[in-house]
C-alpha cells in the first residue's frame, strides 16, 4: 500500500519487451542472446562420431532456435534488414552445428542439404499466414467489426505482402472463406452414415456394391431427395459438379483448392442449388475425408467445413432432414458415376466459383517456400559443379549413425578435410597431391588420384559402372545417393581413401 508505482522505460510480454526506446535493437539482442544460449546447448549434444543423428538434430535447431522468432513473426518481421540477417546468422550457425559442417560451408548449399527455407523468409511468411488466418477469422477478428467492414488497418508493410501474395495466386481477398458468423453451425443435428450400411466396403466386389446400395436406398431413404455431388482435379483444372433427378450444376473452381475443399464446395454448392422444399435430402459423395471432418466438428475445424455445416444449420432451422451418406467411388453407383462423369467434363470455359480456404493458401505458400530454396540453389554457382543434390532427411534412412551422416554431408558439400581445402583457409601450406602433382581436393581423390584406382575400380564394380560414369563430380554424388546399395558401396570403401 502506498508505494508508488516505480517508472520503467521498458517492460516484457509475452516474450517480447515493449520499450521507449529502440524497441528493435532491444528485441534482437534479447533473442539473439536466448538463441546463442541454445546453440551452444546444441553445440554440447552435437557429437562427431556417436550421439543424435544429424535430422534429429536439424529438428532440434527448428524447433528450439529458429522458433524463438515465430511467436512474434508478425512483428518481427518489420524489422530493418540487417536485423533480419542477424536472424539468418543464427539459423546458419545452429544448423551448421546441427549437420556437423564447417564454418566455411556456404549457406546456400547449407540450407538445401537441410531442406530448408531462410530464417527472415520464413518469418515473413509465417506473418503472412497469421494476417490470413485473421482475415478467415471474418467477424470474429479483431480486424472486422461486427457488420463486416474493416476496424483495423494494416500497416503498408503487411498489406503490401498479402498484396504481393494474393493476386500471385490469384486470389480476391473478398473470396477467402470466412468462418461463419454466428455459432449454430457447430450443433447440427444431421446424420452422417460412414460404416452404417453393408455396401459401405470398398473391399466388396463393384456389384455387390451397387445391389446393397439400391437396396439400402429402397429400405431406408425411400422418401428422400436424392442429390450426389462430385469433385476432380486434374494438373490444369480442378471442377465440381451436382446432381438430383430434377437438375444438375458444374462449376469450375480456382485451381488452387485442394480435392477435400473441392468435395466440401460441391456439397455447399448442392445445397445451395439442388433442393427446394423437400422435407428429407439425401447427400451423396465419396469423400470420406469430407465427411469424417464434419462428423468431427469443431472450432478448429477446415473453414470450408464449418461453412458446410452452417448450411446445413440453416435448412435445419426450416425442419429440413438431411443426411449424408458416403458412397465408395468408382463402384458403378450410377448417381456417383455421373457426378463424376459431370465433374470431369468440366473445361476452362465454364463458370468459375472464386471461393477458397485459407488452408489450402497456407499449404500453396509452404510449397512455394520450399521451391525457392531450391531456385536460390539452382540459380547459384555450385549447381554447376554439385548438381541436384539430395538433402540429408531423405538419405538419412540409408546412414548408420552420426558419423556417417557428417561424412556424407561433407562430401556432397565439398566440405570434407582435405590439404587443397586447407590450404585455400590458409591452414595447409601444401595443396598438391605429392604423386600427382595437382590440387589434392575431394574430386581429386575420389574421382582422379592415381594412388587410389584400384579402390575406385572395386568401388566401381560394386555399383555397376564403368570409370567414365564417375568422371564428374556431380554425376559420382548423383550415383551414391540414388540408392541405400550406392551409399553403403561407398561407405565399405570410404577408409581406403584417407579423407577421415
Ligand atoms: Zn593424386
């Protein structure tokens, strides 16, 4: 009592510290000392010959060093530049760390043998996919007021990058699905008939199928609307289509939706379309996906499966009787058959539904974070010399140990111990071969160096070469690490070359 509040010039939440002043330069030094911490924790696990493996420890690296920057991504991700490449600074060390490569490992090769994106890109991305989670948040986000017009504004940094991103796929911001506005849809009554009937095996022959469906129908839906919907996805077009015994609808839709997205839209669409005033309607689809997430609905649920459901909440307010029952596709269900055949006929010309989720924009921007790691190498200087190379997680199943993953990752970077290595760091001051008379790098010993061709032979007997097929260093990476019996040929021979 009676003690005045102290004054402070800056207090942490959430992680975070708010400052007076130069909240930025306060922020990075907090994280870049929190992450230098665990890096040296990182460090101390980190063996070169025995301890964690190599993908678990890039596990590690994401999860506990990179990931001090995601829970602030959306404002970190304002930050000047070169405060960002501190970011990109700590994510190089740890995963160098992590994947037992030296300090002069460049960082392009660094992150595509760790399947990586860069830190900075990353963060900027993860700001994006949270301002969009908003966005679907609709009334229900601090950015909306009630009757849907915009309460908060985004900084031009923000809207700029959903600007850049939107359109890129092109998307209108007015066509992301939006959670329903009010909460009934998350108590519908509607049945949803996964495993009830006998023709609801996939494993039965196609005509007992079909007879067990007619029959079920007759016995137990006789007084039911009957509307079957279907979705299809080729590389250029992705198109729904519905179908009653009065009417039917196709409609293509933005490519970028994913096949479980396209069969909850055609399902929305149809009860937007198809029925009138029936009493009881009958759904029929063969997306088990589909149904199994509305039969598990939840807040959390897909946005386009809590839109389903709020139509759903709607007619059941007028005392309509709805049930969805899943049919196994491709099982000669005629109803099923022609909203395939109706979904597959669609072409580029016909009208164009713009809706999508925010989901599927989110798993469009993973992929196309990953591709530009992969750009960013092939556009590089050492492609013309490595090739396509592998990244440690899909070799790693054909490794024995830690050992064998820093060695391979050392060969395939170039980074391996050698005299030429070490001289061009200024460590060696002979860089020759003494037999040879030539630079004694990794190429040189494996692939050239007359001392070892009688290894290279048998090493080439194994894999069912002949010497030509190893006279580039890219093509002798591309052959070990196409298979486990390539990598284990090599790793029967690696001590013969003297590089370890
Ligand atoms: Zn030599």
């Amino acid at each position: 009592m009676n003690v005045p509040l102290p004054w402070k010039t800056e207090i942490k939440y959430l992680g975070f510290i708010f400052s007076k002043t130069n909240q930025n330069n306060i922020n990075i030094k907090y994280l870049r000392t929190k992450a230098r911490r665990k890096i040296n924790t990182l460090k101390s696990i980190a063996y070169k010959t025995y301890g964690p493996r190599t993908k678990d420890l890039i596990s590690i690296a994401n999860n506990s060093i990179c990931s001090l920057f995601f829970h602030n991504c959306s404002t970190i991700n304002k930050w000047l530049a070169t405060h960002l490449n501190i970011c990109d600074v700590i994510q190089t060390t740890a995963l160098r760390t992590a994947m037992g490569l030296p300090i002069w490992t460049p960082n392009i090769i660094l992150l595509k043998l760790a399947a990586q994106e860069t830190l900075s890109g990353k963060i900027k991305r993860l700001a994006t996919q949270f301002f969009l989670k908003y966005i679907a948040y609709g009334a229900h986000s601090p950015l909306y007021r009630n009757d849907g017009t915009q309460s908060v504004k985004l900084t031009n940094k923000d809207s700029s990058a959903l600007d850049q991103i939107l359109p890129a796929f092109n998307i209108d911001i007015n066509h992301i699905i939006k959670f329903p506005i009010t909460l009934d849809c998350l108590n519908i009554k509607c049945e949803i008939h996964l495993h009830s009937f006998l023709f609801q095996d996939k494993s039965l022959p196609k005509t007992t199928i079909e007879a067990l469906f007619e029959d079920t129908i007759r016995t137990n839906f006789s007084n039911f609307f009957l509307i079957a919907t279907d979705a299809s996805k080729s590389p250029q077009i992705t198109s729904i289509a519905g179908t009653s015994s009065t009417n039917s609808f196709t409609y293509r839709l933005q490519h970028i939706n994913s096949i479980f997205s396209a069969e909850a839209l055609a399902l929305c669409q149809a009860l937007d379309e198809l029925p009138n005033d029936e009493d009881s309607v009958l759904l029929l689809t063969d997306s088990l996906s589909a149904l199994q997430a509305l039969a598990n609905l939840s807040i959390k649920s897909h946005k386009i499966i809590l839109r389903l459901a709020a139509k759903i909440a709607t007619r059941e307010k007028f005392h309509q009787n709805i049930v969805l029952l899943w049919t196994p596709g491709h099982a000669d269900i005629k109803w099923n058959e022609k909203a395939d055949m109706l979904a597959r006929r669609v072409s580029e010309s016909d009208l164009n539904i713009q809706w999508v989720s925010v989901e599927d924009i989110i798993t469009q921007l993973k992929v196309h974070s990953e591709n530009q790691t992969d750009t960013t190498y092939r556009g590089s200087k050492y492609y013309a010399t490595l090739g396509d190379i592998p990244s440690i997680q899909t070799i790693a199943p054909w490794l024995k140990n830690r050992r064998e993953d820093i060695i391979i990752a050392r060969i395939i970077s170039r980074m391996i111990i050698t005299p030429a290595l070490l001289h061009r760091f200024g460590l060696n001051d002979n860089p020759l071969c003494s037999m040879c008379k030539c630079d004694n790098s990794i190429e040189h010993i494996l692939l050239y160096c007359r001392k070892y061709s009688l290894i290279r032979q048998s090493l080439c007997h194994r894999l069912h070469i002949n010497l030509v097929g190893i006279s580039m260093f890219k093509s002798f990476i591309s052959i070990i690490c196409s298979s486990q019996h390539a990598i284990r040929a090599l790793f029967s021979l690696v001590k013969f070359f003297d590089i370890c």
